[in-house]
C-alpha cells in the first residue's frame, strides 16, 4: 500500500467519524419507517383478523397481571401459543414479526430442515437443544411452514412403516416441550387440517388468514 492509498484510507476514516451520529441517524430513521410500512400492510389483512391479533396482543402484555395480580397462575397455562394458518402470502410471517416487534422479543425462525432428521431419535435431539437454547435466550419460537413437524400422528395400526412408531414418538415429545415452554410459539400453516388435533388442542389462538375479497380491497385504497 502505497502513501497515496493510506491518505485516503485516514480521509475516508475521518469522514466516517465525522458524520457516525448522522449515519447512526439516518438508520433508525429507515428502520422507523420500515415498522410504519409494515403496520402499514398489516391493516390489508382481513379485520377479522386483525382483530384476533389485538387479541393476542392484550394477553401478551396483561398475561403475568392475570396471573400474579389476579391469582389465576392455576388456570392458565405456561408460555402462550399460537396458529396462523392460511394461503400463502396473507400475512402470517409479516405479522409474526409484528407481534416480535411488540412484545419486544427476537424472533427464531425454526428451519425445520435443520431439526427433522432421517436417523432413529436425532429429531428429539434436536428439538431439545432448539427449546434449551429458546429457553436461555428468551426467543420467540415461529415455525413457518410448522405442517411437516406439527402433522398428524400415524395409526400405528394401520401402516407398516416401520419408522411411524419413532416418527409419533418425535411428535408426543414436541408436545411436551411446547406444552412447557413458557415463552411465544408461533406456528404458521397453509392448511389447519394438517395439523394433528393434539397440537391443534394446545393452541390457546388459532387465526385464520385470508386473501381480502374485492369489496375490502377497494375500501383498502380509498381509506389510504
């Protein structure tokens, strides 16, 4: 490196230094504004919708009142847990994130490729160590695309897999580690029928999304 590059390596520094407070600025600013956006579209979902939302957001924000103020820790359950279920592109993710925004608390996205596993109790494994680490971190668990681990249980019965049997034992223990997790878990599916009843039982929310017909389309873009 040659004294030319250098000086402008320590002009280029300098000019960083001078103006951090305005690019420190400048980006909350963005992010500010991303949030806007995002509350934004989140009023295009169908207000039904967007009512069960607020809903979940009250019992967010009053759930530890509920149980320490008002004596109701026998009665409610540990953790709070959720289904959005719904066509692709009606806003599950977007307002899973919103509800992170929210709370406030960071959001995990479970790859579910990274926890499913071909290999005889290596999905347990890992979904011990996935909600050890929820646990420790104080995460909110979203499960998107959640079909593939939150499916129904095969008949034992009735099939001649012989993997069915540790399959459903993979599903009975993630029944257990939800039912004990004392954060948010957010399950998002196209379909609520995928879902095994057991799971379904345990969701203390189940939100339906859909595409807005054309009447609450047009009223969208005469409002805004």
């Amino acid at each position: 490196m040659n004294a030319s590059q250098v000086q402008s390596l320590i002009t280029d520094f300098e000019w960083f230094q001078n103006n951090l407070e305005n690019i420190i600025e400048k980006r909350i600013q963005i992010m500010m504004f991303v949030l806007h956006l995002m509350h934004r579209m989140l009023t295009v979902i169908n207000p039904v919708t967007t009512e069960r939302l607020e809903e979940i957001k009250v019992l967010l924000d009053h759930g530890e009142t509920l149980k320490k103020e008002w004596g109701l820790s026998k009665h409610m359950k540990h953790g709070y847990r959720c289904l959005f279920y719904g066509p692709s592109g009606t806003g599950k993710t977007l307002a899973a994130t919103l509800l992170g925004e929210h709370v406030p608390r960071e959001i995990y996205r479970v790859d579910l490729s990274t926890v499913i596993s071909k290999y005889i109790g290596k999905t347990s494994k890992n979904l011990n160590a996935l909600f050890n680490t929820a646990e420790d971190k104080d995460w909110i668990l979203f499960f998107d695309e959640g079909d593939g681990l939150f499916g129904k249980r095969v008949d034992t019965t009735q099939s001649d897999n012989s993997n069915a049997h540790f399959a459903n034992q993979d599903i009975a223990f993630l029944l257990q580690r939800i039912e004990n997790y004392n954060g948010l878990i957010i399950v998002a599916s196209n379909f609520k029928k995928n879902m095994d009843d057991a799971f379904s039982r345990r969701f203390q929310s189940i939100v339906h999304f859909d595409v807005l017909n054309p009447e609450l389309r047009k009223q969208y873009w005469e409002d805004n």
